[in-house]
C-alpha cells in the first residue's frame, strides 16, 4: 500500500530524515516509533505531501506521488490526523467533520461515517455545534482523528492519537484503530509514544532514532526486544 | 566656470507633479514650457546658446519639490527654475533657490506667500486677492447677486485663499455668504455638499476649484436640483471643463488670464502651436502660465546678457508689459505679476468673454 | 546584532556624521540633502519597527506622529527663533525637536492605549484613522496654516543632525530590545497570553513601543521640517506611513540592521531611478515587488524557518 | 429625506467594494492593497468597453449598463487571479505582512502605470452616461437612476455571497483554507484554486464597484480607488472584517456618515476626521468590529 | 503555616450554556504536591485558567496566599507567585531557548529601560547574573546544550521541558502544570516524575499538576482531585483515587485500574 525509499527530509539547514525507507503492507497496521525529535512527526508530513522530500520516494498503490500536493493524496486514499490537532478552530464541530469528507459525493457514505464517528466519540455529538476552536484538547484530538476518518481513506497516518486524551478513552480509542483495521480492512501507520500499547496492536515495527531507522520487525518481537523495552517502553 | 550643461547649453530646471494627484496640472504647464523651450531653441536659444530644459518629477508629494531643486541647482547645474503649480509646493522649492541666488519663476502659484520667501522668488500669474476681489466684484456688479454660497477645497491652498479674499470683499459690497461647505479634491461624491448648499437658497455659487472637481461637482449639482449659476477661478480654464462637466457647465462663469478672444496675437499663436505639438490638445490655463514662465526668463537672461543669477534676477524685476500667451504681464515690487483679469461664461459648450478687470480695480 | 555592535555603531555613526557636516561647505548639496533624508528615514523606520517589528502591532500611523512633530517642533523655531541669538540656535532647534518628539509621544500615548484592546488589522485601522484625523486638524488649523502649512522654516536639519539622531535612534531601539527588560518586546509579539503568564504586562510593553516610536517619529518629523523648510498637511497622509512600512516589512521584521538597510535603499533608490524619467516610478514598484519576490525573509535575514507550521 | 438618499447611495458604494476587501481578506486573511486600484481598472475597462457595446444594447439604458458591468467584471477577474500567480503566490507558505508588501508594490504599478501617458494617462476622463439621465422624483427627494440601482446590486451580491459562503462545498472551502491552509489541504481542497478563485470574485466585485462608481462621479482618473478604497478598507474592518454583512453595514454608516457630516455647514472640512474618529469610537467599544466574532483563543 | 497557599471556594463559571467548572472547592498547602485528573473536557484547563485569571469565574473566589485574586489580570498573579506551562505549547517562537528563559526573569527586577538604556557595570553585573540562573536552570532539564537553538525547532517533548523552566524562572510558589508528559515515551515521562519532584524539593514550591499518564500522577502526587463535567467527584491520596470506583468509572478505566 505505502512504501517509502530513501527518504530525506530537513528544515533549512537541518536534516531531519537522512534516507529512511520502510513499507507499509495493505490492511496492515504499522507502528513508528521513536524519542523525542527521531523525525517520526517529519516522516508523516514527508508522505502526506505537507513537506518536500529532498531525497527518496514516497509510493502510494505502487504509485509513486513524492511530487503530489497533499491534497491529491487525499484523492488517492490518505488521510492524516497531524501532530498539534489543526482543528479548523472557528468552525464549529460538525463542519470540521464535513470538511473531513470535503472530497466525497456519496451523502449516504458520509452519513453512515458520521454516525460511525460519533459512535467512538460520542463527545464529539453532543458538542456538535460548538466551536472547534474552544474544545479542551482532548476534544480536538478527537476531533481530529474523526476528521480524518471521514474521508473513508484507504490509508491513514496518525500522528500521537493517544496524546491528551484520557486512560479510558484511550482504550477505546486503539480497540477502535484495531476494529476499523479488520472490519474495513484499512491500512493504518501509526506514530505513538505508548509504543507499548502500540506494537500491541500492531502487525509491524519501525524504530526510529535521529532521522535513521534503527530496528525493524514484527511488533511482538520487537516487544520482546531489550533495547526497545528500555528506551521505549519505560523499562518494565 | 561657466554654469551650464557639457554642450554649452544653459540648464534651466522645471519641477512639477507630473504624477500624482495633481498631475493633471503638472502637465499642462510642463507641456507648455517644453513647448516655450522648443520654440526658443528653434529660433537659435538665448546668448546663442540653446536651452536644457531638466524637468522633474514631485509626484505631488510634499516633502519631494526641495530634493528635486536641490538635485537641478547642484547636479545639474540650473541657472534658474521654473516650477510648480501648487502653492504649497512652490513653497518648499524657494528657499532653495533663494539660498542658492537661482532666480525661480513660478507659473501658477497664486498664494501670496510664495515670492515673499525672498528677492529670487517671481510669478507669472496674478495672486489670489486680486482673482477673489475680481469675481466679488463681478458677482455684485455685473450679476447683482446678494445671496452666494461658497464651496472650497480643503486641501488646496489656492481654493481657500481665493475663498477667502472673494467672501472679504463680496461681504464688503454688501453680499451675504449663505452657506460655507467644503470637500476634499480629488473626492468624487459631492453631493452631501450639494445638498445642504440647495437647502440654504443661494442665487450662485461660488467655486474655486480645479476643472476636474469642478466639472463633477456641477454635475452633481445638477442631480440633485440645484440650478444656479456657479462662479470660479482660473483652475476652471480646461476644455476638459465641459468634456467632463457636459451640459451642466452651462451658464456658470469662471475669471481667469487673458485670453486669446480679447485680442492678444500671441495668445492665438500659442493655442495653435500647442495644437499642433501635442496631437490637437487645447491648451489650459496652466498650459499658457507654463509657456509665459519660460518666455518671461528668457526675456530676462536675454536682457541681462549672461546667466548670472543677480543679473537675471534684477531684469526679472524689471519685467515690464511683457506680451504672452496670457496677456500682458508685468512684475511688480513684489515680484507677482500684475495682469488684467477677464471674465468668461460658458455657452453652448464654449468659453464666451464677458468682460476685463483691469489690476487697477483690485481693492486694497 | 549583540549590544556591543550597537554601541560601535553609534560611535562609528556619530564620527562619520561629525567628520560630513564639517566638510559639508565643500559637499554637493543634493547629495547632502539626500543623504540627511536618508537619515531622517532611518529614523522613522527604525523606530516604526519597534512598534511593528518588535511589538507586533501593525501601525499605520507613523505619518502622523511624524506630522505632530513636524508641526510643533517648526511652530516653535518660528516663533522663537528671531529672538535668540545664533549661538542658541543649535539649543533651540534641539529643544524643538524634544518638544515634537514629546507631542509626538503624547499622541502615541493615545493610540497605544487602545491597542490593549485591538489586535492586527483593527489596530491598524485606528492607527490609520488617528493619523488621519491628525492631517485633518492641521488641515483646518489656521494656527499652523492650513491647508498651506507652514513655511519659512530655518534650514537646521544638517546631515550632522539627521545622522547624529539617526544614530541615536538605532542605539535606542536597540538598547531596549536586547535587554531582559526589552526581551518583553518580543514576547509581547510572540505570544500575548504567555507573555503575561510569565508576568510581563502586555499593555505596559506596548503602550512603551507607542510611545518611543512614536517619540523618534516625531523628531524626524522636526528634522523633516527644517531640511525641507516648508510643510503642509499633504505631506503627511497615509501614503507616507505606507512608505515608512514598507521599508520595515522589506528591511525584515524585527531587524534593525534590515530596516535601517531598507531605509536607505528605498530613499536612495528613487533618486537613482531619475533617469527613467517618466517610467521612474513604474520601474520603482516592480523594482519592490522583485525584491520581495527574491528576498520575501527580509533584506539581510538567513532563509531561515521555512516550511514549518 | 435627499441627504437619506444620497447616504445610502453613498454608502452602498462604499458597501459595494468593502465586500471586495472582506471576501479576499477572509480567506487569505490579509489587506489586499491592489483592490482599490482593481476597482479603478474596472471604471476604465467600463470606460472602453461601453461604447463599444451602445450600438448592441442603445445608449444610456440597463441593458447597456449590466454588459459594461459584466465585462468589466471578467476582464477584471482575469487581471486579478492574474495579479495572485504572479505577485501572491510565491509568497504562499510566507508571513501576511510580506504579500502585503507584494500588493503594496501591485499597487502602485497600477497608479503609476496607468498614469503613464502610453497607458491612460493622468487626466480625469468623462465616464459614458450608461443610464438615462432623467432623475427619479421620490418623496420630495431627487433621486438619480444609478442610485437607486447601487443599493440594489449591493444587496443582491450580498445575498449571493453569503449563499456561496456558507451554502456551497467552495465557501466550505474558503472557509477551510482561511484558517489553516496546511489542514485543509489535508482535507482533499486545492488551497491555489480556492485562492485563484477568491482573488478572481474579489477582483470581480471590485470592477462591479468600480463602475457603478463611475456612472455616479461620472469622471474616473487613475487614481480614483485611492480614496474609496481606503474608506471602504476602514469600513470592512469596522464591520467586523471577512464578514460579509459587517463590511456592508460598515460602508453603510461610513457613507452615512459622510453624508451628514459633509453636508453639516461648518464642520464638513472636518469631515474625514469626525467619519474616522467615529470608527475609533467604534472599534474601542467593540474591539472586533460591529459584526465580527472575537476570534476565540482557548489556552 | 496554617494558611493555605491556594484556595480555591465554590468556583464555577459558565460559556454560554455549558458549565465548564462547577462548584469547585481546592486547596493546595505550602509545599503539597497535587494531581487533577478527569476525563477528556472535564474542565482542568479551564480550573488553570480561573487560577491564573486568564478567566474570571462567574461565581465563587480564588484565594492566592490568603488574598482574593478578583479582577487581578494574569501578570499580576504571576507576580505573586504563581506560574504555569500551556496544554498547548505557547513558547515565545521568535526566540531563542535561553531567551524565552530570560524573558521570563525579568518581573522580578526593578531595573527596567533605566538600564536598558545605560550598561553601567552594574547592569551588566545583574545580565550576568540573569544569564547564569538561566543557564542552570535549563541544566536541570537537560537542556542546556540547546541554549543557542531556536525554541520552536526543538522536538515536542522538549518544548515541554522548557515551558516548565520558563515557569520556574518566575520564581513562583506554586506551579502548574498542564500535562507536562504529553508527547514524552515512557522513559521520558519517568524521568520528568523524577524532575518534578527534584524541583518541588530543591525550590520548595507547590505543584498543581494535570496528567492524563497515570504512572506519572500517581508517582509525583500526594494528593488528587478528580473533576468530572466540571464537578469534583473525589479527592484523596493516589491509593484511595485508584481504588475509587467512581473514578474508574468515569476516567481510569478498568485496566489502568488493575495495572
Ligand atoms: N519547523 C521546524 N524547523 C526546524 N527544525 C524542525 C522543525 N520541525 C522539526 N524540526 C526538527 O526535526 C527533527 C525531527 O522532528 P519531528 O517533529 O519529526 O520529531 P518527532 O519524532 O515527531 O518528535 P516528537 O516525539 O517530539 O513529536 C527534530 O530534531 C526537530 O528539532
Ligand atoms: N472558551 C470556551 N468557550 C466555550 N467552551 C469552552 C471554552 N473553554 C472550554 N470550554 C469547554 O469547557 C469544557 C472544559 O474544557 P477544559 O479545556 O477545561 O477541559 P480539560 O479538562 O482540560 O480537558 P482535556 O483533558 O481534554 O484537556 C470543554 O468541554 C470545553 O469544550
Ligand atoms: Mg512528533
Ligand atoms: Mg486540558
């Protein structure tokens, strides 16, 4: 579904990625991750388009669309729910869900997706008019994640969905990224710093260190790996 | 060392707002003392020599006219400057030439206070007190109007200054002034003013304002039923006075310079000329002070011999019925020109002569 | 640009200043006259940057402050300065370039007040209707001549004062900016609401960024008034603190060195483009538009931040 | 009654181009400084334009009127999604204040161009009479044709911007990318055509203003947009600036205001700063203009 | 010391309809250690606000140091000695690290544009001084080789970090801290438990502290209030809060609970 080959990525002077690849497999769901400033945040903006590659490719289906606008990619079946939320903050909340399906004519689909929406959120109805904008932050986060699942992408990219958002929900909010991964059979890449909770429901693992990809496997090994349990996973 | 240009031509400088919002006028009288200098040069120059003209640009802005005449003085070595239009800005440009000893011409200012910044300082047209007293008089003479409102342009020095001096003595011949609105030139709505001034039931209105504005504003007036005749100043004079202003101009009666109908040759010759250099333009007012200000200096340096500053600025006051495009002009001990004024009235889309103020009657 | 720097600069400016105006009898006096403008543009742009650049709150209002002290400090040597012998000439054109600062500063007070309350394009629009209403009063203002404003104005504005103020300007701004005192400018700008959780008072620093440029802009208002030697309200529109913003934004946001940079090109390039003539100031506007194109970071600023949120 | 009159045809112009200034600012939140001499394209594309098209539609009626708007709109239009690729555009991913100066430089290409004598030159040039002359007398108030037809084409597009605003998947869009470009790319829109399309309408409603404020001056020169622009600037602000209804209730009280104070014998050469000290007044009390919303903030 | 360093009595306030803070009653003593915790819109943001008078309550008071804060606007509080980190980071972007450390020293000293203006030895004795507080400071929190970076380019977890030195530069005697883990992995979050309680100790400070990490609150935390809908429904020592069904309920959730 997504593979990435090479890719480098910085800001200015800095290099923020020097030449990761890694791949995605269709239905799967991958996690990335990595410290603070590994460059995980960098590599989603990379494939969703909101950053240029300086090196590498970004193939979508096979397809190669490093050059495509982010906005194409959104035709093409992605959808990214970015790091620091960017909620539209002066629209209120069922606009923000409706922008999410700017792209889509099915009325019907989009019905049946808000509902679907609201079923994991159910904040998100009761506050349905409300301002984006004046949401606490666990509410944006919300938001945010609804956002992009309204696009009904083939492909989604989710940046720290568990930031802000409280033990509970959180909970319910991966059996619900698990859910919609077997039921509608989405390819999800996942950034996560509760890299526990993430390689629990992941298929496969990247871990990232200052812009290189240290280690690769499939997430229960990766679990079991020591470096990884005392990095990433607070030692226990 | 000589003064004068590489060639030996003699540099005479010229700033005016050849940009801006007042462009319009700049460019008449730029237009026309190009036009002086062309025939000047066509006939062999002055001294034998030919005469460099170095025009810029103040874009109207204030704040530009003192680097301009700084920049011909000292760059390009101007033995004397002809310029501006605009009161405000002459008045920046004099000091200068007053500080460098450059005798400094100016062909429309009309405020008073102009060639009072020093002895290099002259003018080719008459001063507001005069052209105010003349259409008082004319008003309460020849019109025998009793009831006159007043609409002047706050931004312009000239409308107010000739504002004043017509309500001074219009209200000494015994007129009432019944109601006093402004606007700001270069506005395109007038007819709040309008309004208000139809509500207080003048028999006329007096208007000192540029043809541009003018035009509008009787327009205007006309729109909104107010269908007295309008009185105005020499910022009238333009054909483009009833291009713009159409049918509404007609009747309304404005004062200005001599003109080619009351019998001045030279005046007829220059109509014609500037016809034929500028693609069949009519000259203005400006147009014509323009040409006055560079034949006036010529006359001078031609008379004193050289280009000395002191040489020229002492034949410069001593300049005595000199024949023009607008007349006869003569320098007074102010340095202000003492012309006769005449008086014309718009009919049938044609400046029509009415009648001639001669500068004896001015009122003080 | 570190404090050090800033002192070096103003003694380097003050001695360049000395060492033009003792020579100046012998100097072309366009060019004096050209670069004395110059001066008086750096001031107004540095001090506008202050407010803009440093504070973050858009201005449109320089063009009247500079008007108020223009018209007092021009007022005052009219008056007075018949009736004091030439050895206090120096002392009475300084203390009316004081005295039009601090009218000046007066009216910055008033418009920095409101600005605790209005943010982005509303303070811009106030600002803009302040300065305006200014040009208005001046404009009726038979005290200072209306509509022709005032004339006959001693020739004081040497190149010496225009540069020595310059200079004094730059070393003013820059003092206060890079201080931990004036570090509140900029956080002021970056982040109003962090800012006064940190205990900065945001109204205090911005009222004070009113109140110094619009100080400075004053004074070269004086400047302006006796190197041109006449005034009128025209001269002090809108279109005059467009000028003064743009040489800011061009000069980069925030960056003294930029802006005073800016300042001189933008002063220096028009009487370069004399030779065009008529298209002068066509050529003037592309000659903007290019420059923003290829440098949009500001004159002297690194491409830096680019790409981010 | 007439001062009524005259103020709301006034303040309909004013109206008329503030909408311009809100539309493009409430998308790409900044001034476009180029509007006013937009509008003053405009009156000069109408100034060509109509002649030309008196022989289809007969002199001075509606017909002839609504074409020479028409035109002019498209040709405006075109110059104005032109002005966007080649001036805003680079500057996309940049500060506001940095195209502000891009436009600030548009600007003045504009004036000193069409200043130019191979352009336009600088003399005011008599605008065609595109309506009958004949005036519309109307409760002891003498109205003019164009007067009567500002207030109603001004209310006419209010109407129909706001439907676009708020009602189509395009005004969802605008809405979008006003406030973060990078999410609503995000969300499938293409930020350039969104913005190519504000910029075109902006310019558009500015060469409807443009001309329908030359049918009542009946004189237009190359630096007419200056003043207009700068009060219907102010009064898109004062509305509450990129609200569609605040810009027309702010050009509505400017023009207003202007009238009553212009026509006040007295005071009318303080007119300009009593109509602005009253924005001052305006803004103090209600620091986000007469409709505007506080753009919330949470911490 | 009887008196409490905050106190917080019948404290609501309401946006429109919604009542975002409801009744609240919170005291946090001289030197206590406390969590807030509830689910996501609960109104613990919006309690910060109240405290640090970016809001005013529609009903009910906030006392500082036994004083009534009413109508004192943020910089004020600050002054008296309350700082506090953003749930969204709000650093001030155009600066350095050190400065928007810097930045936040100077309420503290008297010496405004006097000094600005004129570098005594004096001033630069005091610049120096502020510099080396900074400098120590952002030590403690391991950030001091990025003194020079500009703030807005450090990863997110340190941008966290250097919001909470910006807070303590204020010199405050209670601090709050609005999910200051957010955005850190594990082993950073454990290590900034660790921080939190260094500086408590070192600076003799109060905490108020936000967190949706369990592991973090229950190791810093001595005592903790739980808001749900606005209201507090409970409050005790971190044991009793886990043990709390009510809190399971509506927060914890069954396997945090058990974990
Ligand atoms: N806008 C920017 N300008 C400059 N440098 C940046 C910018 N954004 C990120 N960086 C740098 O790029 C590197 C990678 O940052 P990135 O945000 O991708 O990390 P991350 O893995 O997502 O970290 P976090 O866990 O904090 O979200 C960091 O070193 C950071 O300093
Ligand atoms: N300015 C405001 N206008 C309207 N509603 C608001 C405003 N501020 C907060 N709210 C609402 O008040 C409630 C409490 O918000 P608050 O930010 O305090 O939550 P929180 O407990 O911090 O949540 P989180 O853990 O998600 O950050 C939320 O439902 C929010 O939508
Ligand atoms: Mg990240
Ligand atoms: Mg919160």
């Amino acid at each position: 579904m997504l593979e990435v080959r090479d890719l480098e990525v910085g800001y200015g002077a800095i290099t923020a990625l020097h030449g990761i690849s890694l791949k995605v497999e269709t239905g799967r769901i991958v996690t990335l991750i990595g410290a603070n400033g590994a460059g995980k945040t960098t590599t989603l903006r990379a494939i969703s388009g909101l950053l240029r590659a300086r090196r590498g490719q970004v193939l979508l289906e096979g397809l190669d669309v490093t050059r495509c606008a982010a906005h194409e990619l959104v035709a093409r079946g992605l959808a990214h729910s970015p790091e620091g939320r960017m909620v539209f903050a002066n629209l209120s909340v069922i606009e923000n869900l409706r922008m999410g399906a700017y792209l889509r004519r099915d009325a019907e689909g989009v019905k049946r997706d808000l509902e679907f929406v609201y079923g994991v959120f159910p904040r998100l109805q009761e506050r349905l008019w409300q301002q984006a904008g004046t949401l606490s932050g666990g509410e944006q986060q919300m938001l945010a994640i609804g956002r992009a699942l309204m696009s009904r992408p083939k492909c989604l990219l989710l940046d720290e969905p568990s930031l802000g958002i409280a033990p509970k929900l959180v909970q319910t909010i991966f059996q619900k990224i698990v859910e919609i991964n077997r039921q509608l059979g989405l390819t999800i890449l996942l950034v996560e710093q509760s890299a526990h909770m993430a390689l629990e429901i992941s298929h496969y693992g990247y871990v990232l260190e200052t812009g290189r990809i240290l280690l690769e496997d499939r997430a229960e090994v990766l679990r079991t790996n020591a470096r990884v349990r005392e990095a990433y996973l607070g030692g226990g | 060392q000589k003064p004068g240009g590489a060639d030996g031509a003699i540099v005479v400088g010229e700033f005016a707002s050849l940009t801006g919002k007042e462009a319009t006028f700049g460019m008449s009288s730029h237009e026309g003392t190009q036009l002086a200098v062309e025939q000047i040069n066509a006939e062999g120059g002055v001294l034998g020599r030919p005469i460099k003209l170095v025009t810029e640009d103040n874009q109207s802005k204030a704040g530009e006219s003192a680097t301009v005449v700084s920049k011909m003085i000292s760059r390009d070595g101007a033995v004397a400057i002809l310029g501006e239009v605009a009161s405000s800005r002459s008045l920046e440009g004099a000091p200068i030439c007053q500080e460098n000893r450059v005798p400094m011409i100016s062909p429309a200012s009309t405020n008073p206070k102009v060639t009072r910044i020093g002895n290099y300082i002259f003018r080719v047209c008459f001063i507001d007190p005069f052209q105010g007293t003349v259409m008082a008089n004319f008003a309460t003479q020849k019109l025998k109007l009793r009831r006159v409102a007043v609409l002047t342009d706050v931004k312009s020095d000239y409308s107010k200054g000739l504002a004043k001096f017509f309500e001074q003595s219009f209200a000494e011949s015994g007129g009432e002034v019944c109601a006093r609105l402004d606007f700001n030139g270069g506005d395109k709505d007038f007819k709040a003013q309008l309004t208000t001034i139809k509500g207080s039931n003048p028999e006329a209105v007096f208007l000192p304002g540029y043809y541009t504005d003018t035009a509008l504003i009787c327009r205007q007036a006309k729109e909104v039923g107010l269908e007295v005749p309008f009185l105005g100043g020499d910022g009238w004079e333009s054909e483009e006075l009833v291009k713009i202003g159409k049918e509404a101009m007609e009747g309304h009666y404005f004062s200005t310079h001599y003109t080619p109908e009351a019998g001045s040759p030279k005046g007829a010759k220059f109509v014609e000329d500037y016809k034929k250099r500028y693609s069949g333009k009519t000259p203005d007012t400006m147009a014509a002070l323009g040409f006055d200000s560079a034949l006036v200096l010529v006359e001078a340096i031609r008379q004193a011999g050289t280009t000395e500053g002191s040489a020229v600025r002492e034949k410069l006051a001593q300049i005595k019925d000199f024949e023009g495009a607008t007349g006869r002009t003569t320098i007074n001990g102010d340095r202000d020109a003492t012309k006769s004024a005449v008086v014309m009235q718009i009919k049938g889309g044609k400046f029509q002569y009415v009648d001639t103020v001669k500068p004896q009657s001015k009122a003080p | 640009m570190r404090l050090g720097g800033a002192r070096r600069w103003l003694v380097l400016a003050l001695l360049v200043a000395a060492a033009v105006s003792a020579g100046s009898g012998v100097m072309n006096r366009y060019y004096l006259g050209v670069a004395s403008e110059v001066g008086i543009n750096v001031i107004l742009a540095v001090s506008l940057n202050l407010i803009n650049g440093y504070t973050g709150q858009f201005s449109l209002g320089h063009g009247g402050f500079m008007a108020v002290g223009a018209y007092v400090a021009a007022k005052m040597t009219l008056v007075f300065g018949e009736q004091v012998g030439a050895a206090f000439q120096p002392l009475l054109f300084a203390g009316a370039l004081v005295a039009g600062g601090g009218a000046a500063a007066l009216a910055g007070l008033a418009v920095g007040v409101p600005s605790l309350r209005l943010r982005g394009d509303y303070l811009a629009v106030v600002t803009l209707c302040f300065g305006e209403i200014i040009r208005v009063v001046f404009q009726n203002s038979a005290f200072f001549g209306a509509a022709t404003g005032l004339s006959g104005i001693a020739p004081w504005t040497t190149f010496g004062w225009s540069w020595g103020v310059a200079a004094l300007t730059v070393y003013v701004v820059l003092a206060l900016v890079h201080s931990t005192y004036g570090r509140g400018f900029l956080a002021v700008n970056d982040d109003e609401i962090a800012a006064s959780a940190m205990g900065l008072n945001p109204l205090k620093y911005k009222v004070t960024a009113f109140l110094v440029g619009a100080f400075f802009a004053g004074v070269a208002g004086g400047l302006f008034a006796h190197m041109k030697r006449a005034i009128n309200p025209e001269g002090f529109n809108f279109m005059r603190s467009i000028d003064v913003v743009v040489m800011v934004i061009l000069g980069g946001m925030g960056n003294t060195a930029g802006v005073v940079a800016a300042a001189v090109l933008l002063t220096v390039l028009p009487e370069l483009l004399r030779g065009f003539s008529d298209c002068r100031m066509i050529a003037y506007s592309l000659l903007i538009i290019v420059l923003m194109l290829l440098r949009p970071q500001g004159l002297f600023r690194r491409s830096g931040k680019g790409g981010g949120l | 009654m007439q001062q009524l009159v005259n103020g709301l045809a006034l303040g309909s112009i004013y109206a008329l181009i503030a909408l311009g200034y809100t539309m493009v600012y409430g998308v790409l939140r900044f001034i476009n400084f180029a509007h006013a001499d937009l509008l003053m394209l405009g009156a000069y594309a109408g100034y060509f334009v109509a002649p030309a098209l008196a022989p289809v539609f007969g002199e001075a009626s509606y017909g002839l009127l609504a074409a020479t708007v028409f035109l002019a709109a498209v040709a405006c239009a075109g110059v104005g999604a032109g002005i966007e690729y080649l001036a805003y555009r680079p500057l996309r991913n940049r500060p506001k204040l940095t195209v502000l100066i891009t436009a600030i430089g548009v600007s003045l290409l504009m004036e000193f161009g069409c200043q130019h004598p191979a352009v336009f030159g600088a003399k005011t040039r008599p605008f065609p009479q595109l309506l009958p002359a004949e005036q519309i007398h109307f409760l002891g108030a003498t109205v003019s044709r164009v007067d009567m037809v500002i207030p109603l084409v001004t209310c006419g597009l209010l109407m129909g911007l706001w439907w676009l605003v708020q009602r189509t998947r395009m005004g969802m869009a605008m809405r979008a990318v006003s406030f973060n470009q990078q999410a609503a790319a995000l969300m499938g829109v293409n930020n350039n055509r969104v913005i190519s399309f504000t910029f075109a309408l902006g310019s558009a409603l500015a060469a409807v203003a443009g001309v329908l404020y030359s049918v009542r001056a009946s004189g237009i020169d190359p630096l007419m947009g200056i003043r207009p622009g700068l009060i219907a600037f102010s009064a898109a602000v004062v509305g509450g600036i990129g609200d569609l209804a605040g810009a027309v209730l702010g050009g509505l009280l400017l023009g207003m205001l202007e009238t009553y104070v212009g026509g006040l014998p007295g005071v009318s050469n303080y007119r300009d700063a009593i109509s602005f000290g009253m924005l001052v007044v305006i803004l103090l009390v209600r620091p986000s203009g007469l409709l505007g919303r506080a753009q919330v903030e949470k911490v | 010391m009887s008196e409490k360093l905050l106190q917080l009595d019948a404290v609501t306030i309401r946006f429109g309809g919604l009542t975002a803070v409801s009744e609240v009653d919170l005291s946090i003593g001289h030197g206590e250690l406390v969590g807030l915790i509830g689910p996501n819109g609960a109104g613990k943001t919006t309690m910060f606000n109240l405290i640090t008078g970016v809001y005013q309550p529609t009903s009910g008071q906030v006392l500082f140091g036994g004083r009534g804060l009413l109508g004192l606007r943020p910089h004020h509080r600050t002054r008296m000695g309350m700082a506090r980190t953003f749930q969204n980071i709000r650093l001030f972007g155009s600066m350095s690290v050190l400065d928007n450390v810097r930045a936040a020293m100077q309420l503290h000293r008297r010496d405004g544009w006097r000094q600005a203006l004129w570098r005594g030895n004096q001033a630069r004795e005091s610049e120096r001084g502020v510099e080396s507080k900074a400098r120590e400071l952002l030590a403690i929190f391991g950030l001091e080789e990025r003194c020079q970076e500009n703030a807005l380019g450090l990863p997110y977890g340190e941008q966290r970090r250097l919001e909470i030195v910006r807070a303590l530069a204020t010199s405050p005697r209670l601090l709050l801290l609005d999910e200051p883990a957010a955005g850190m992995n594990p082993t950073e979050k454990v290590e900034l438990a660790r921080l939190i309680r260094l500086v408590q100790e070192r600076f003799k400070i109060s905490v108020l502290l936000v967190e949706h990490d369990m592991k973090v609150v229950m190791s810093v935390c001595e005592r903790i209030a739980v808001l749900d809908y606005g209201r507090k429904i409970a409050e005790g020592s971190p044991v009793e809060i886990r043990r709390n069904p009510n809190v399971i309920a509506a927060y914890l959730g069954q396997e945090v609970a058990d974990a």
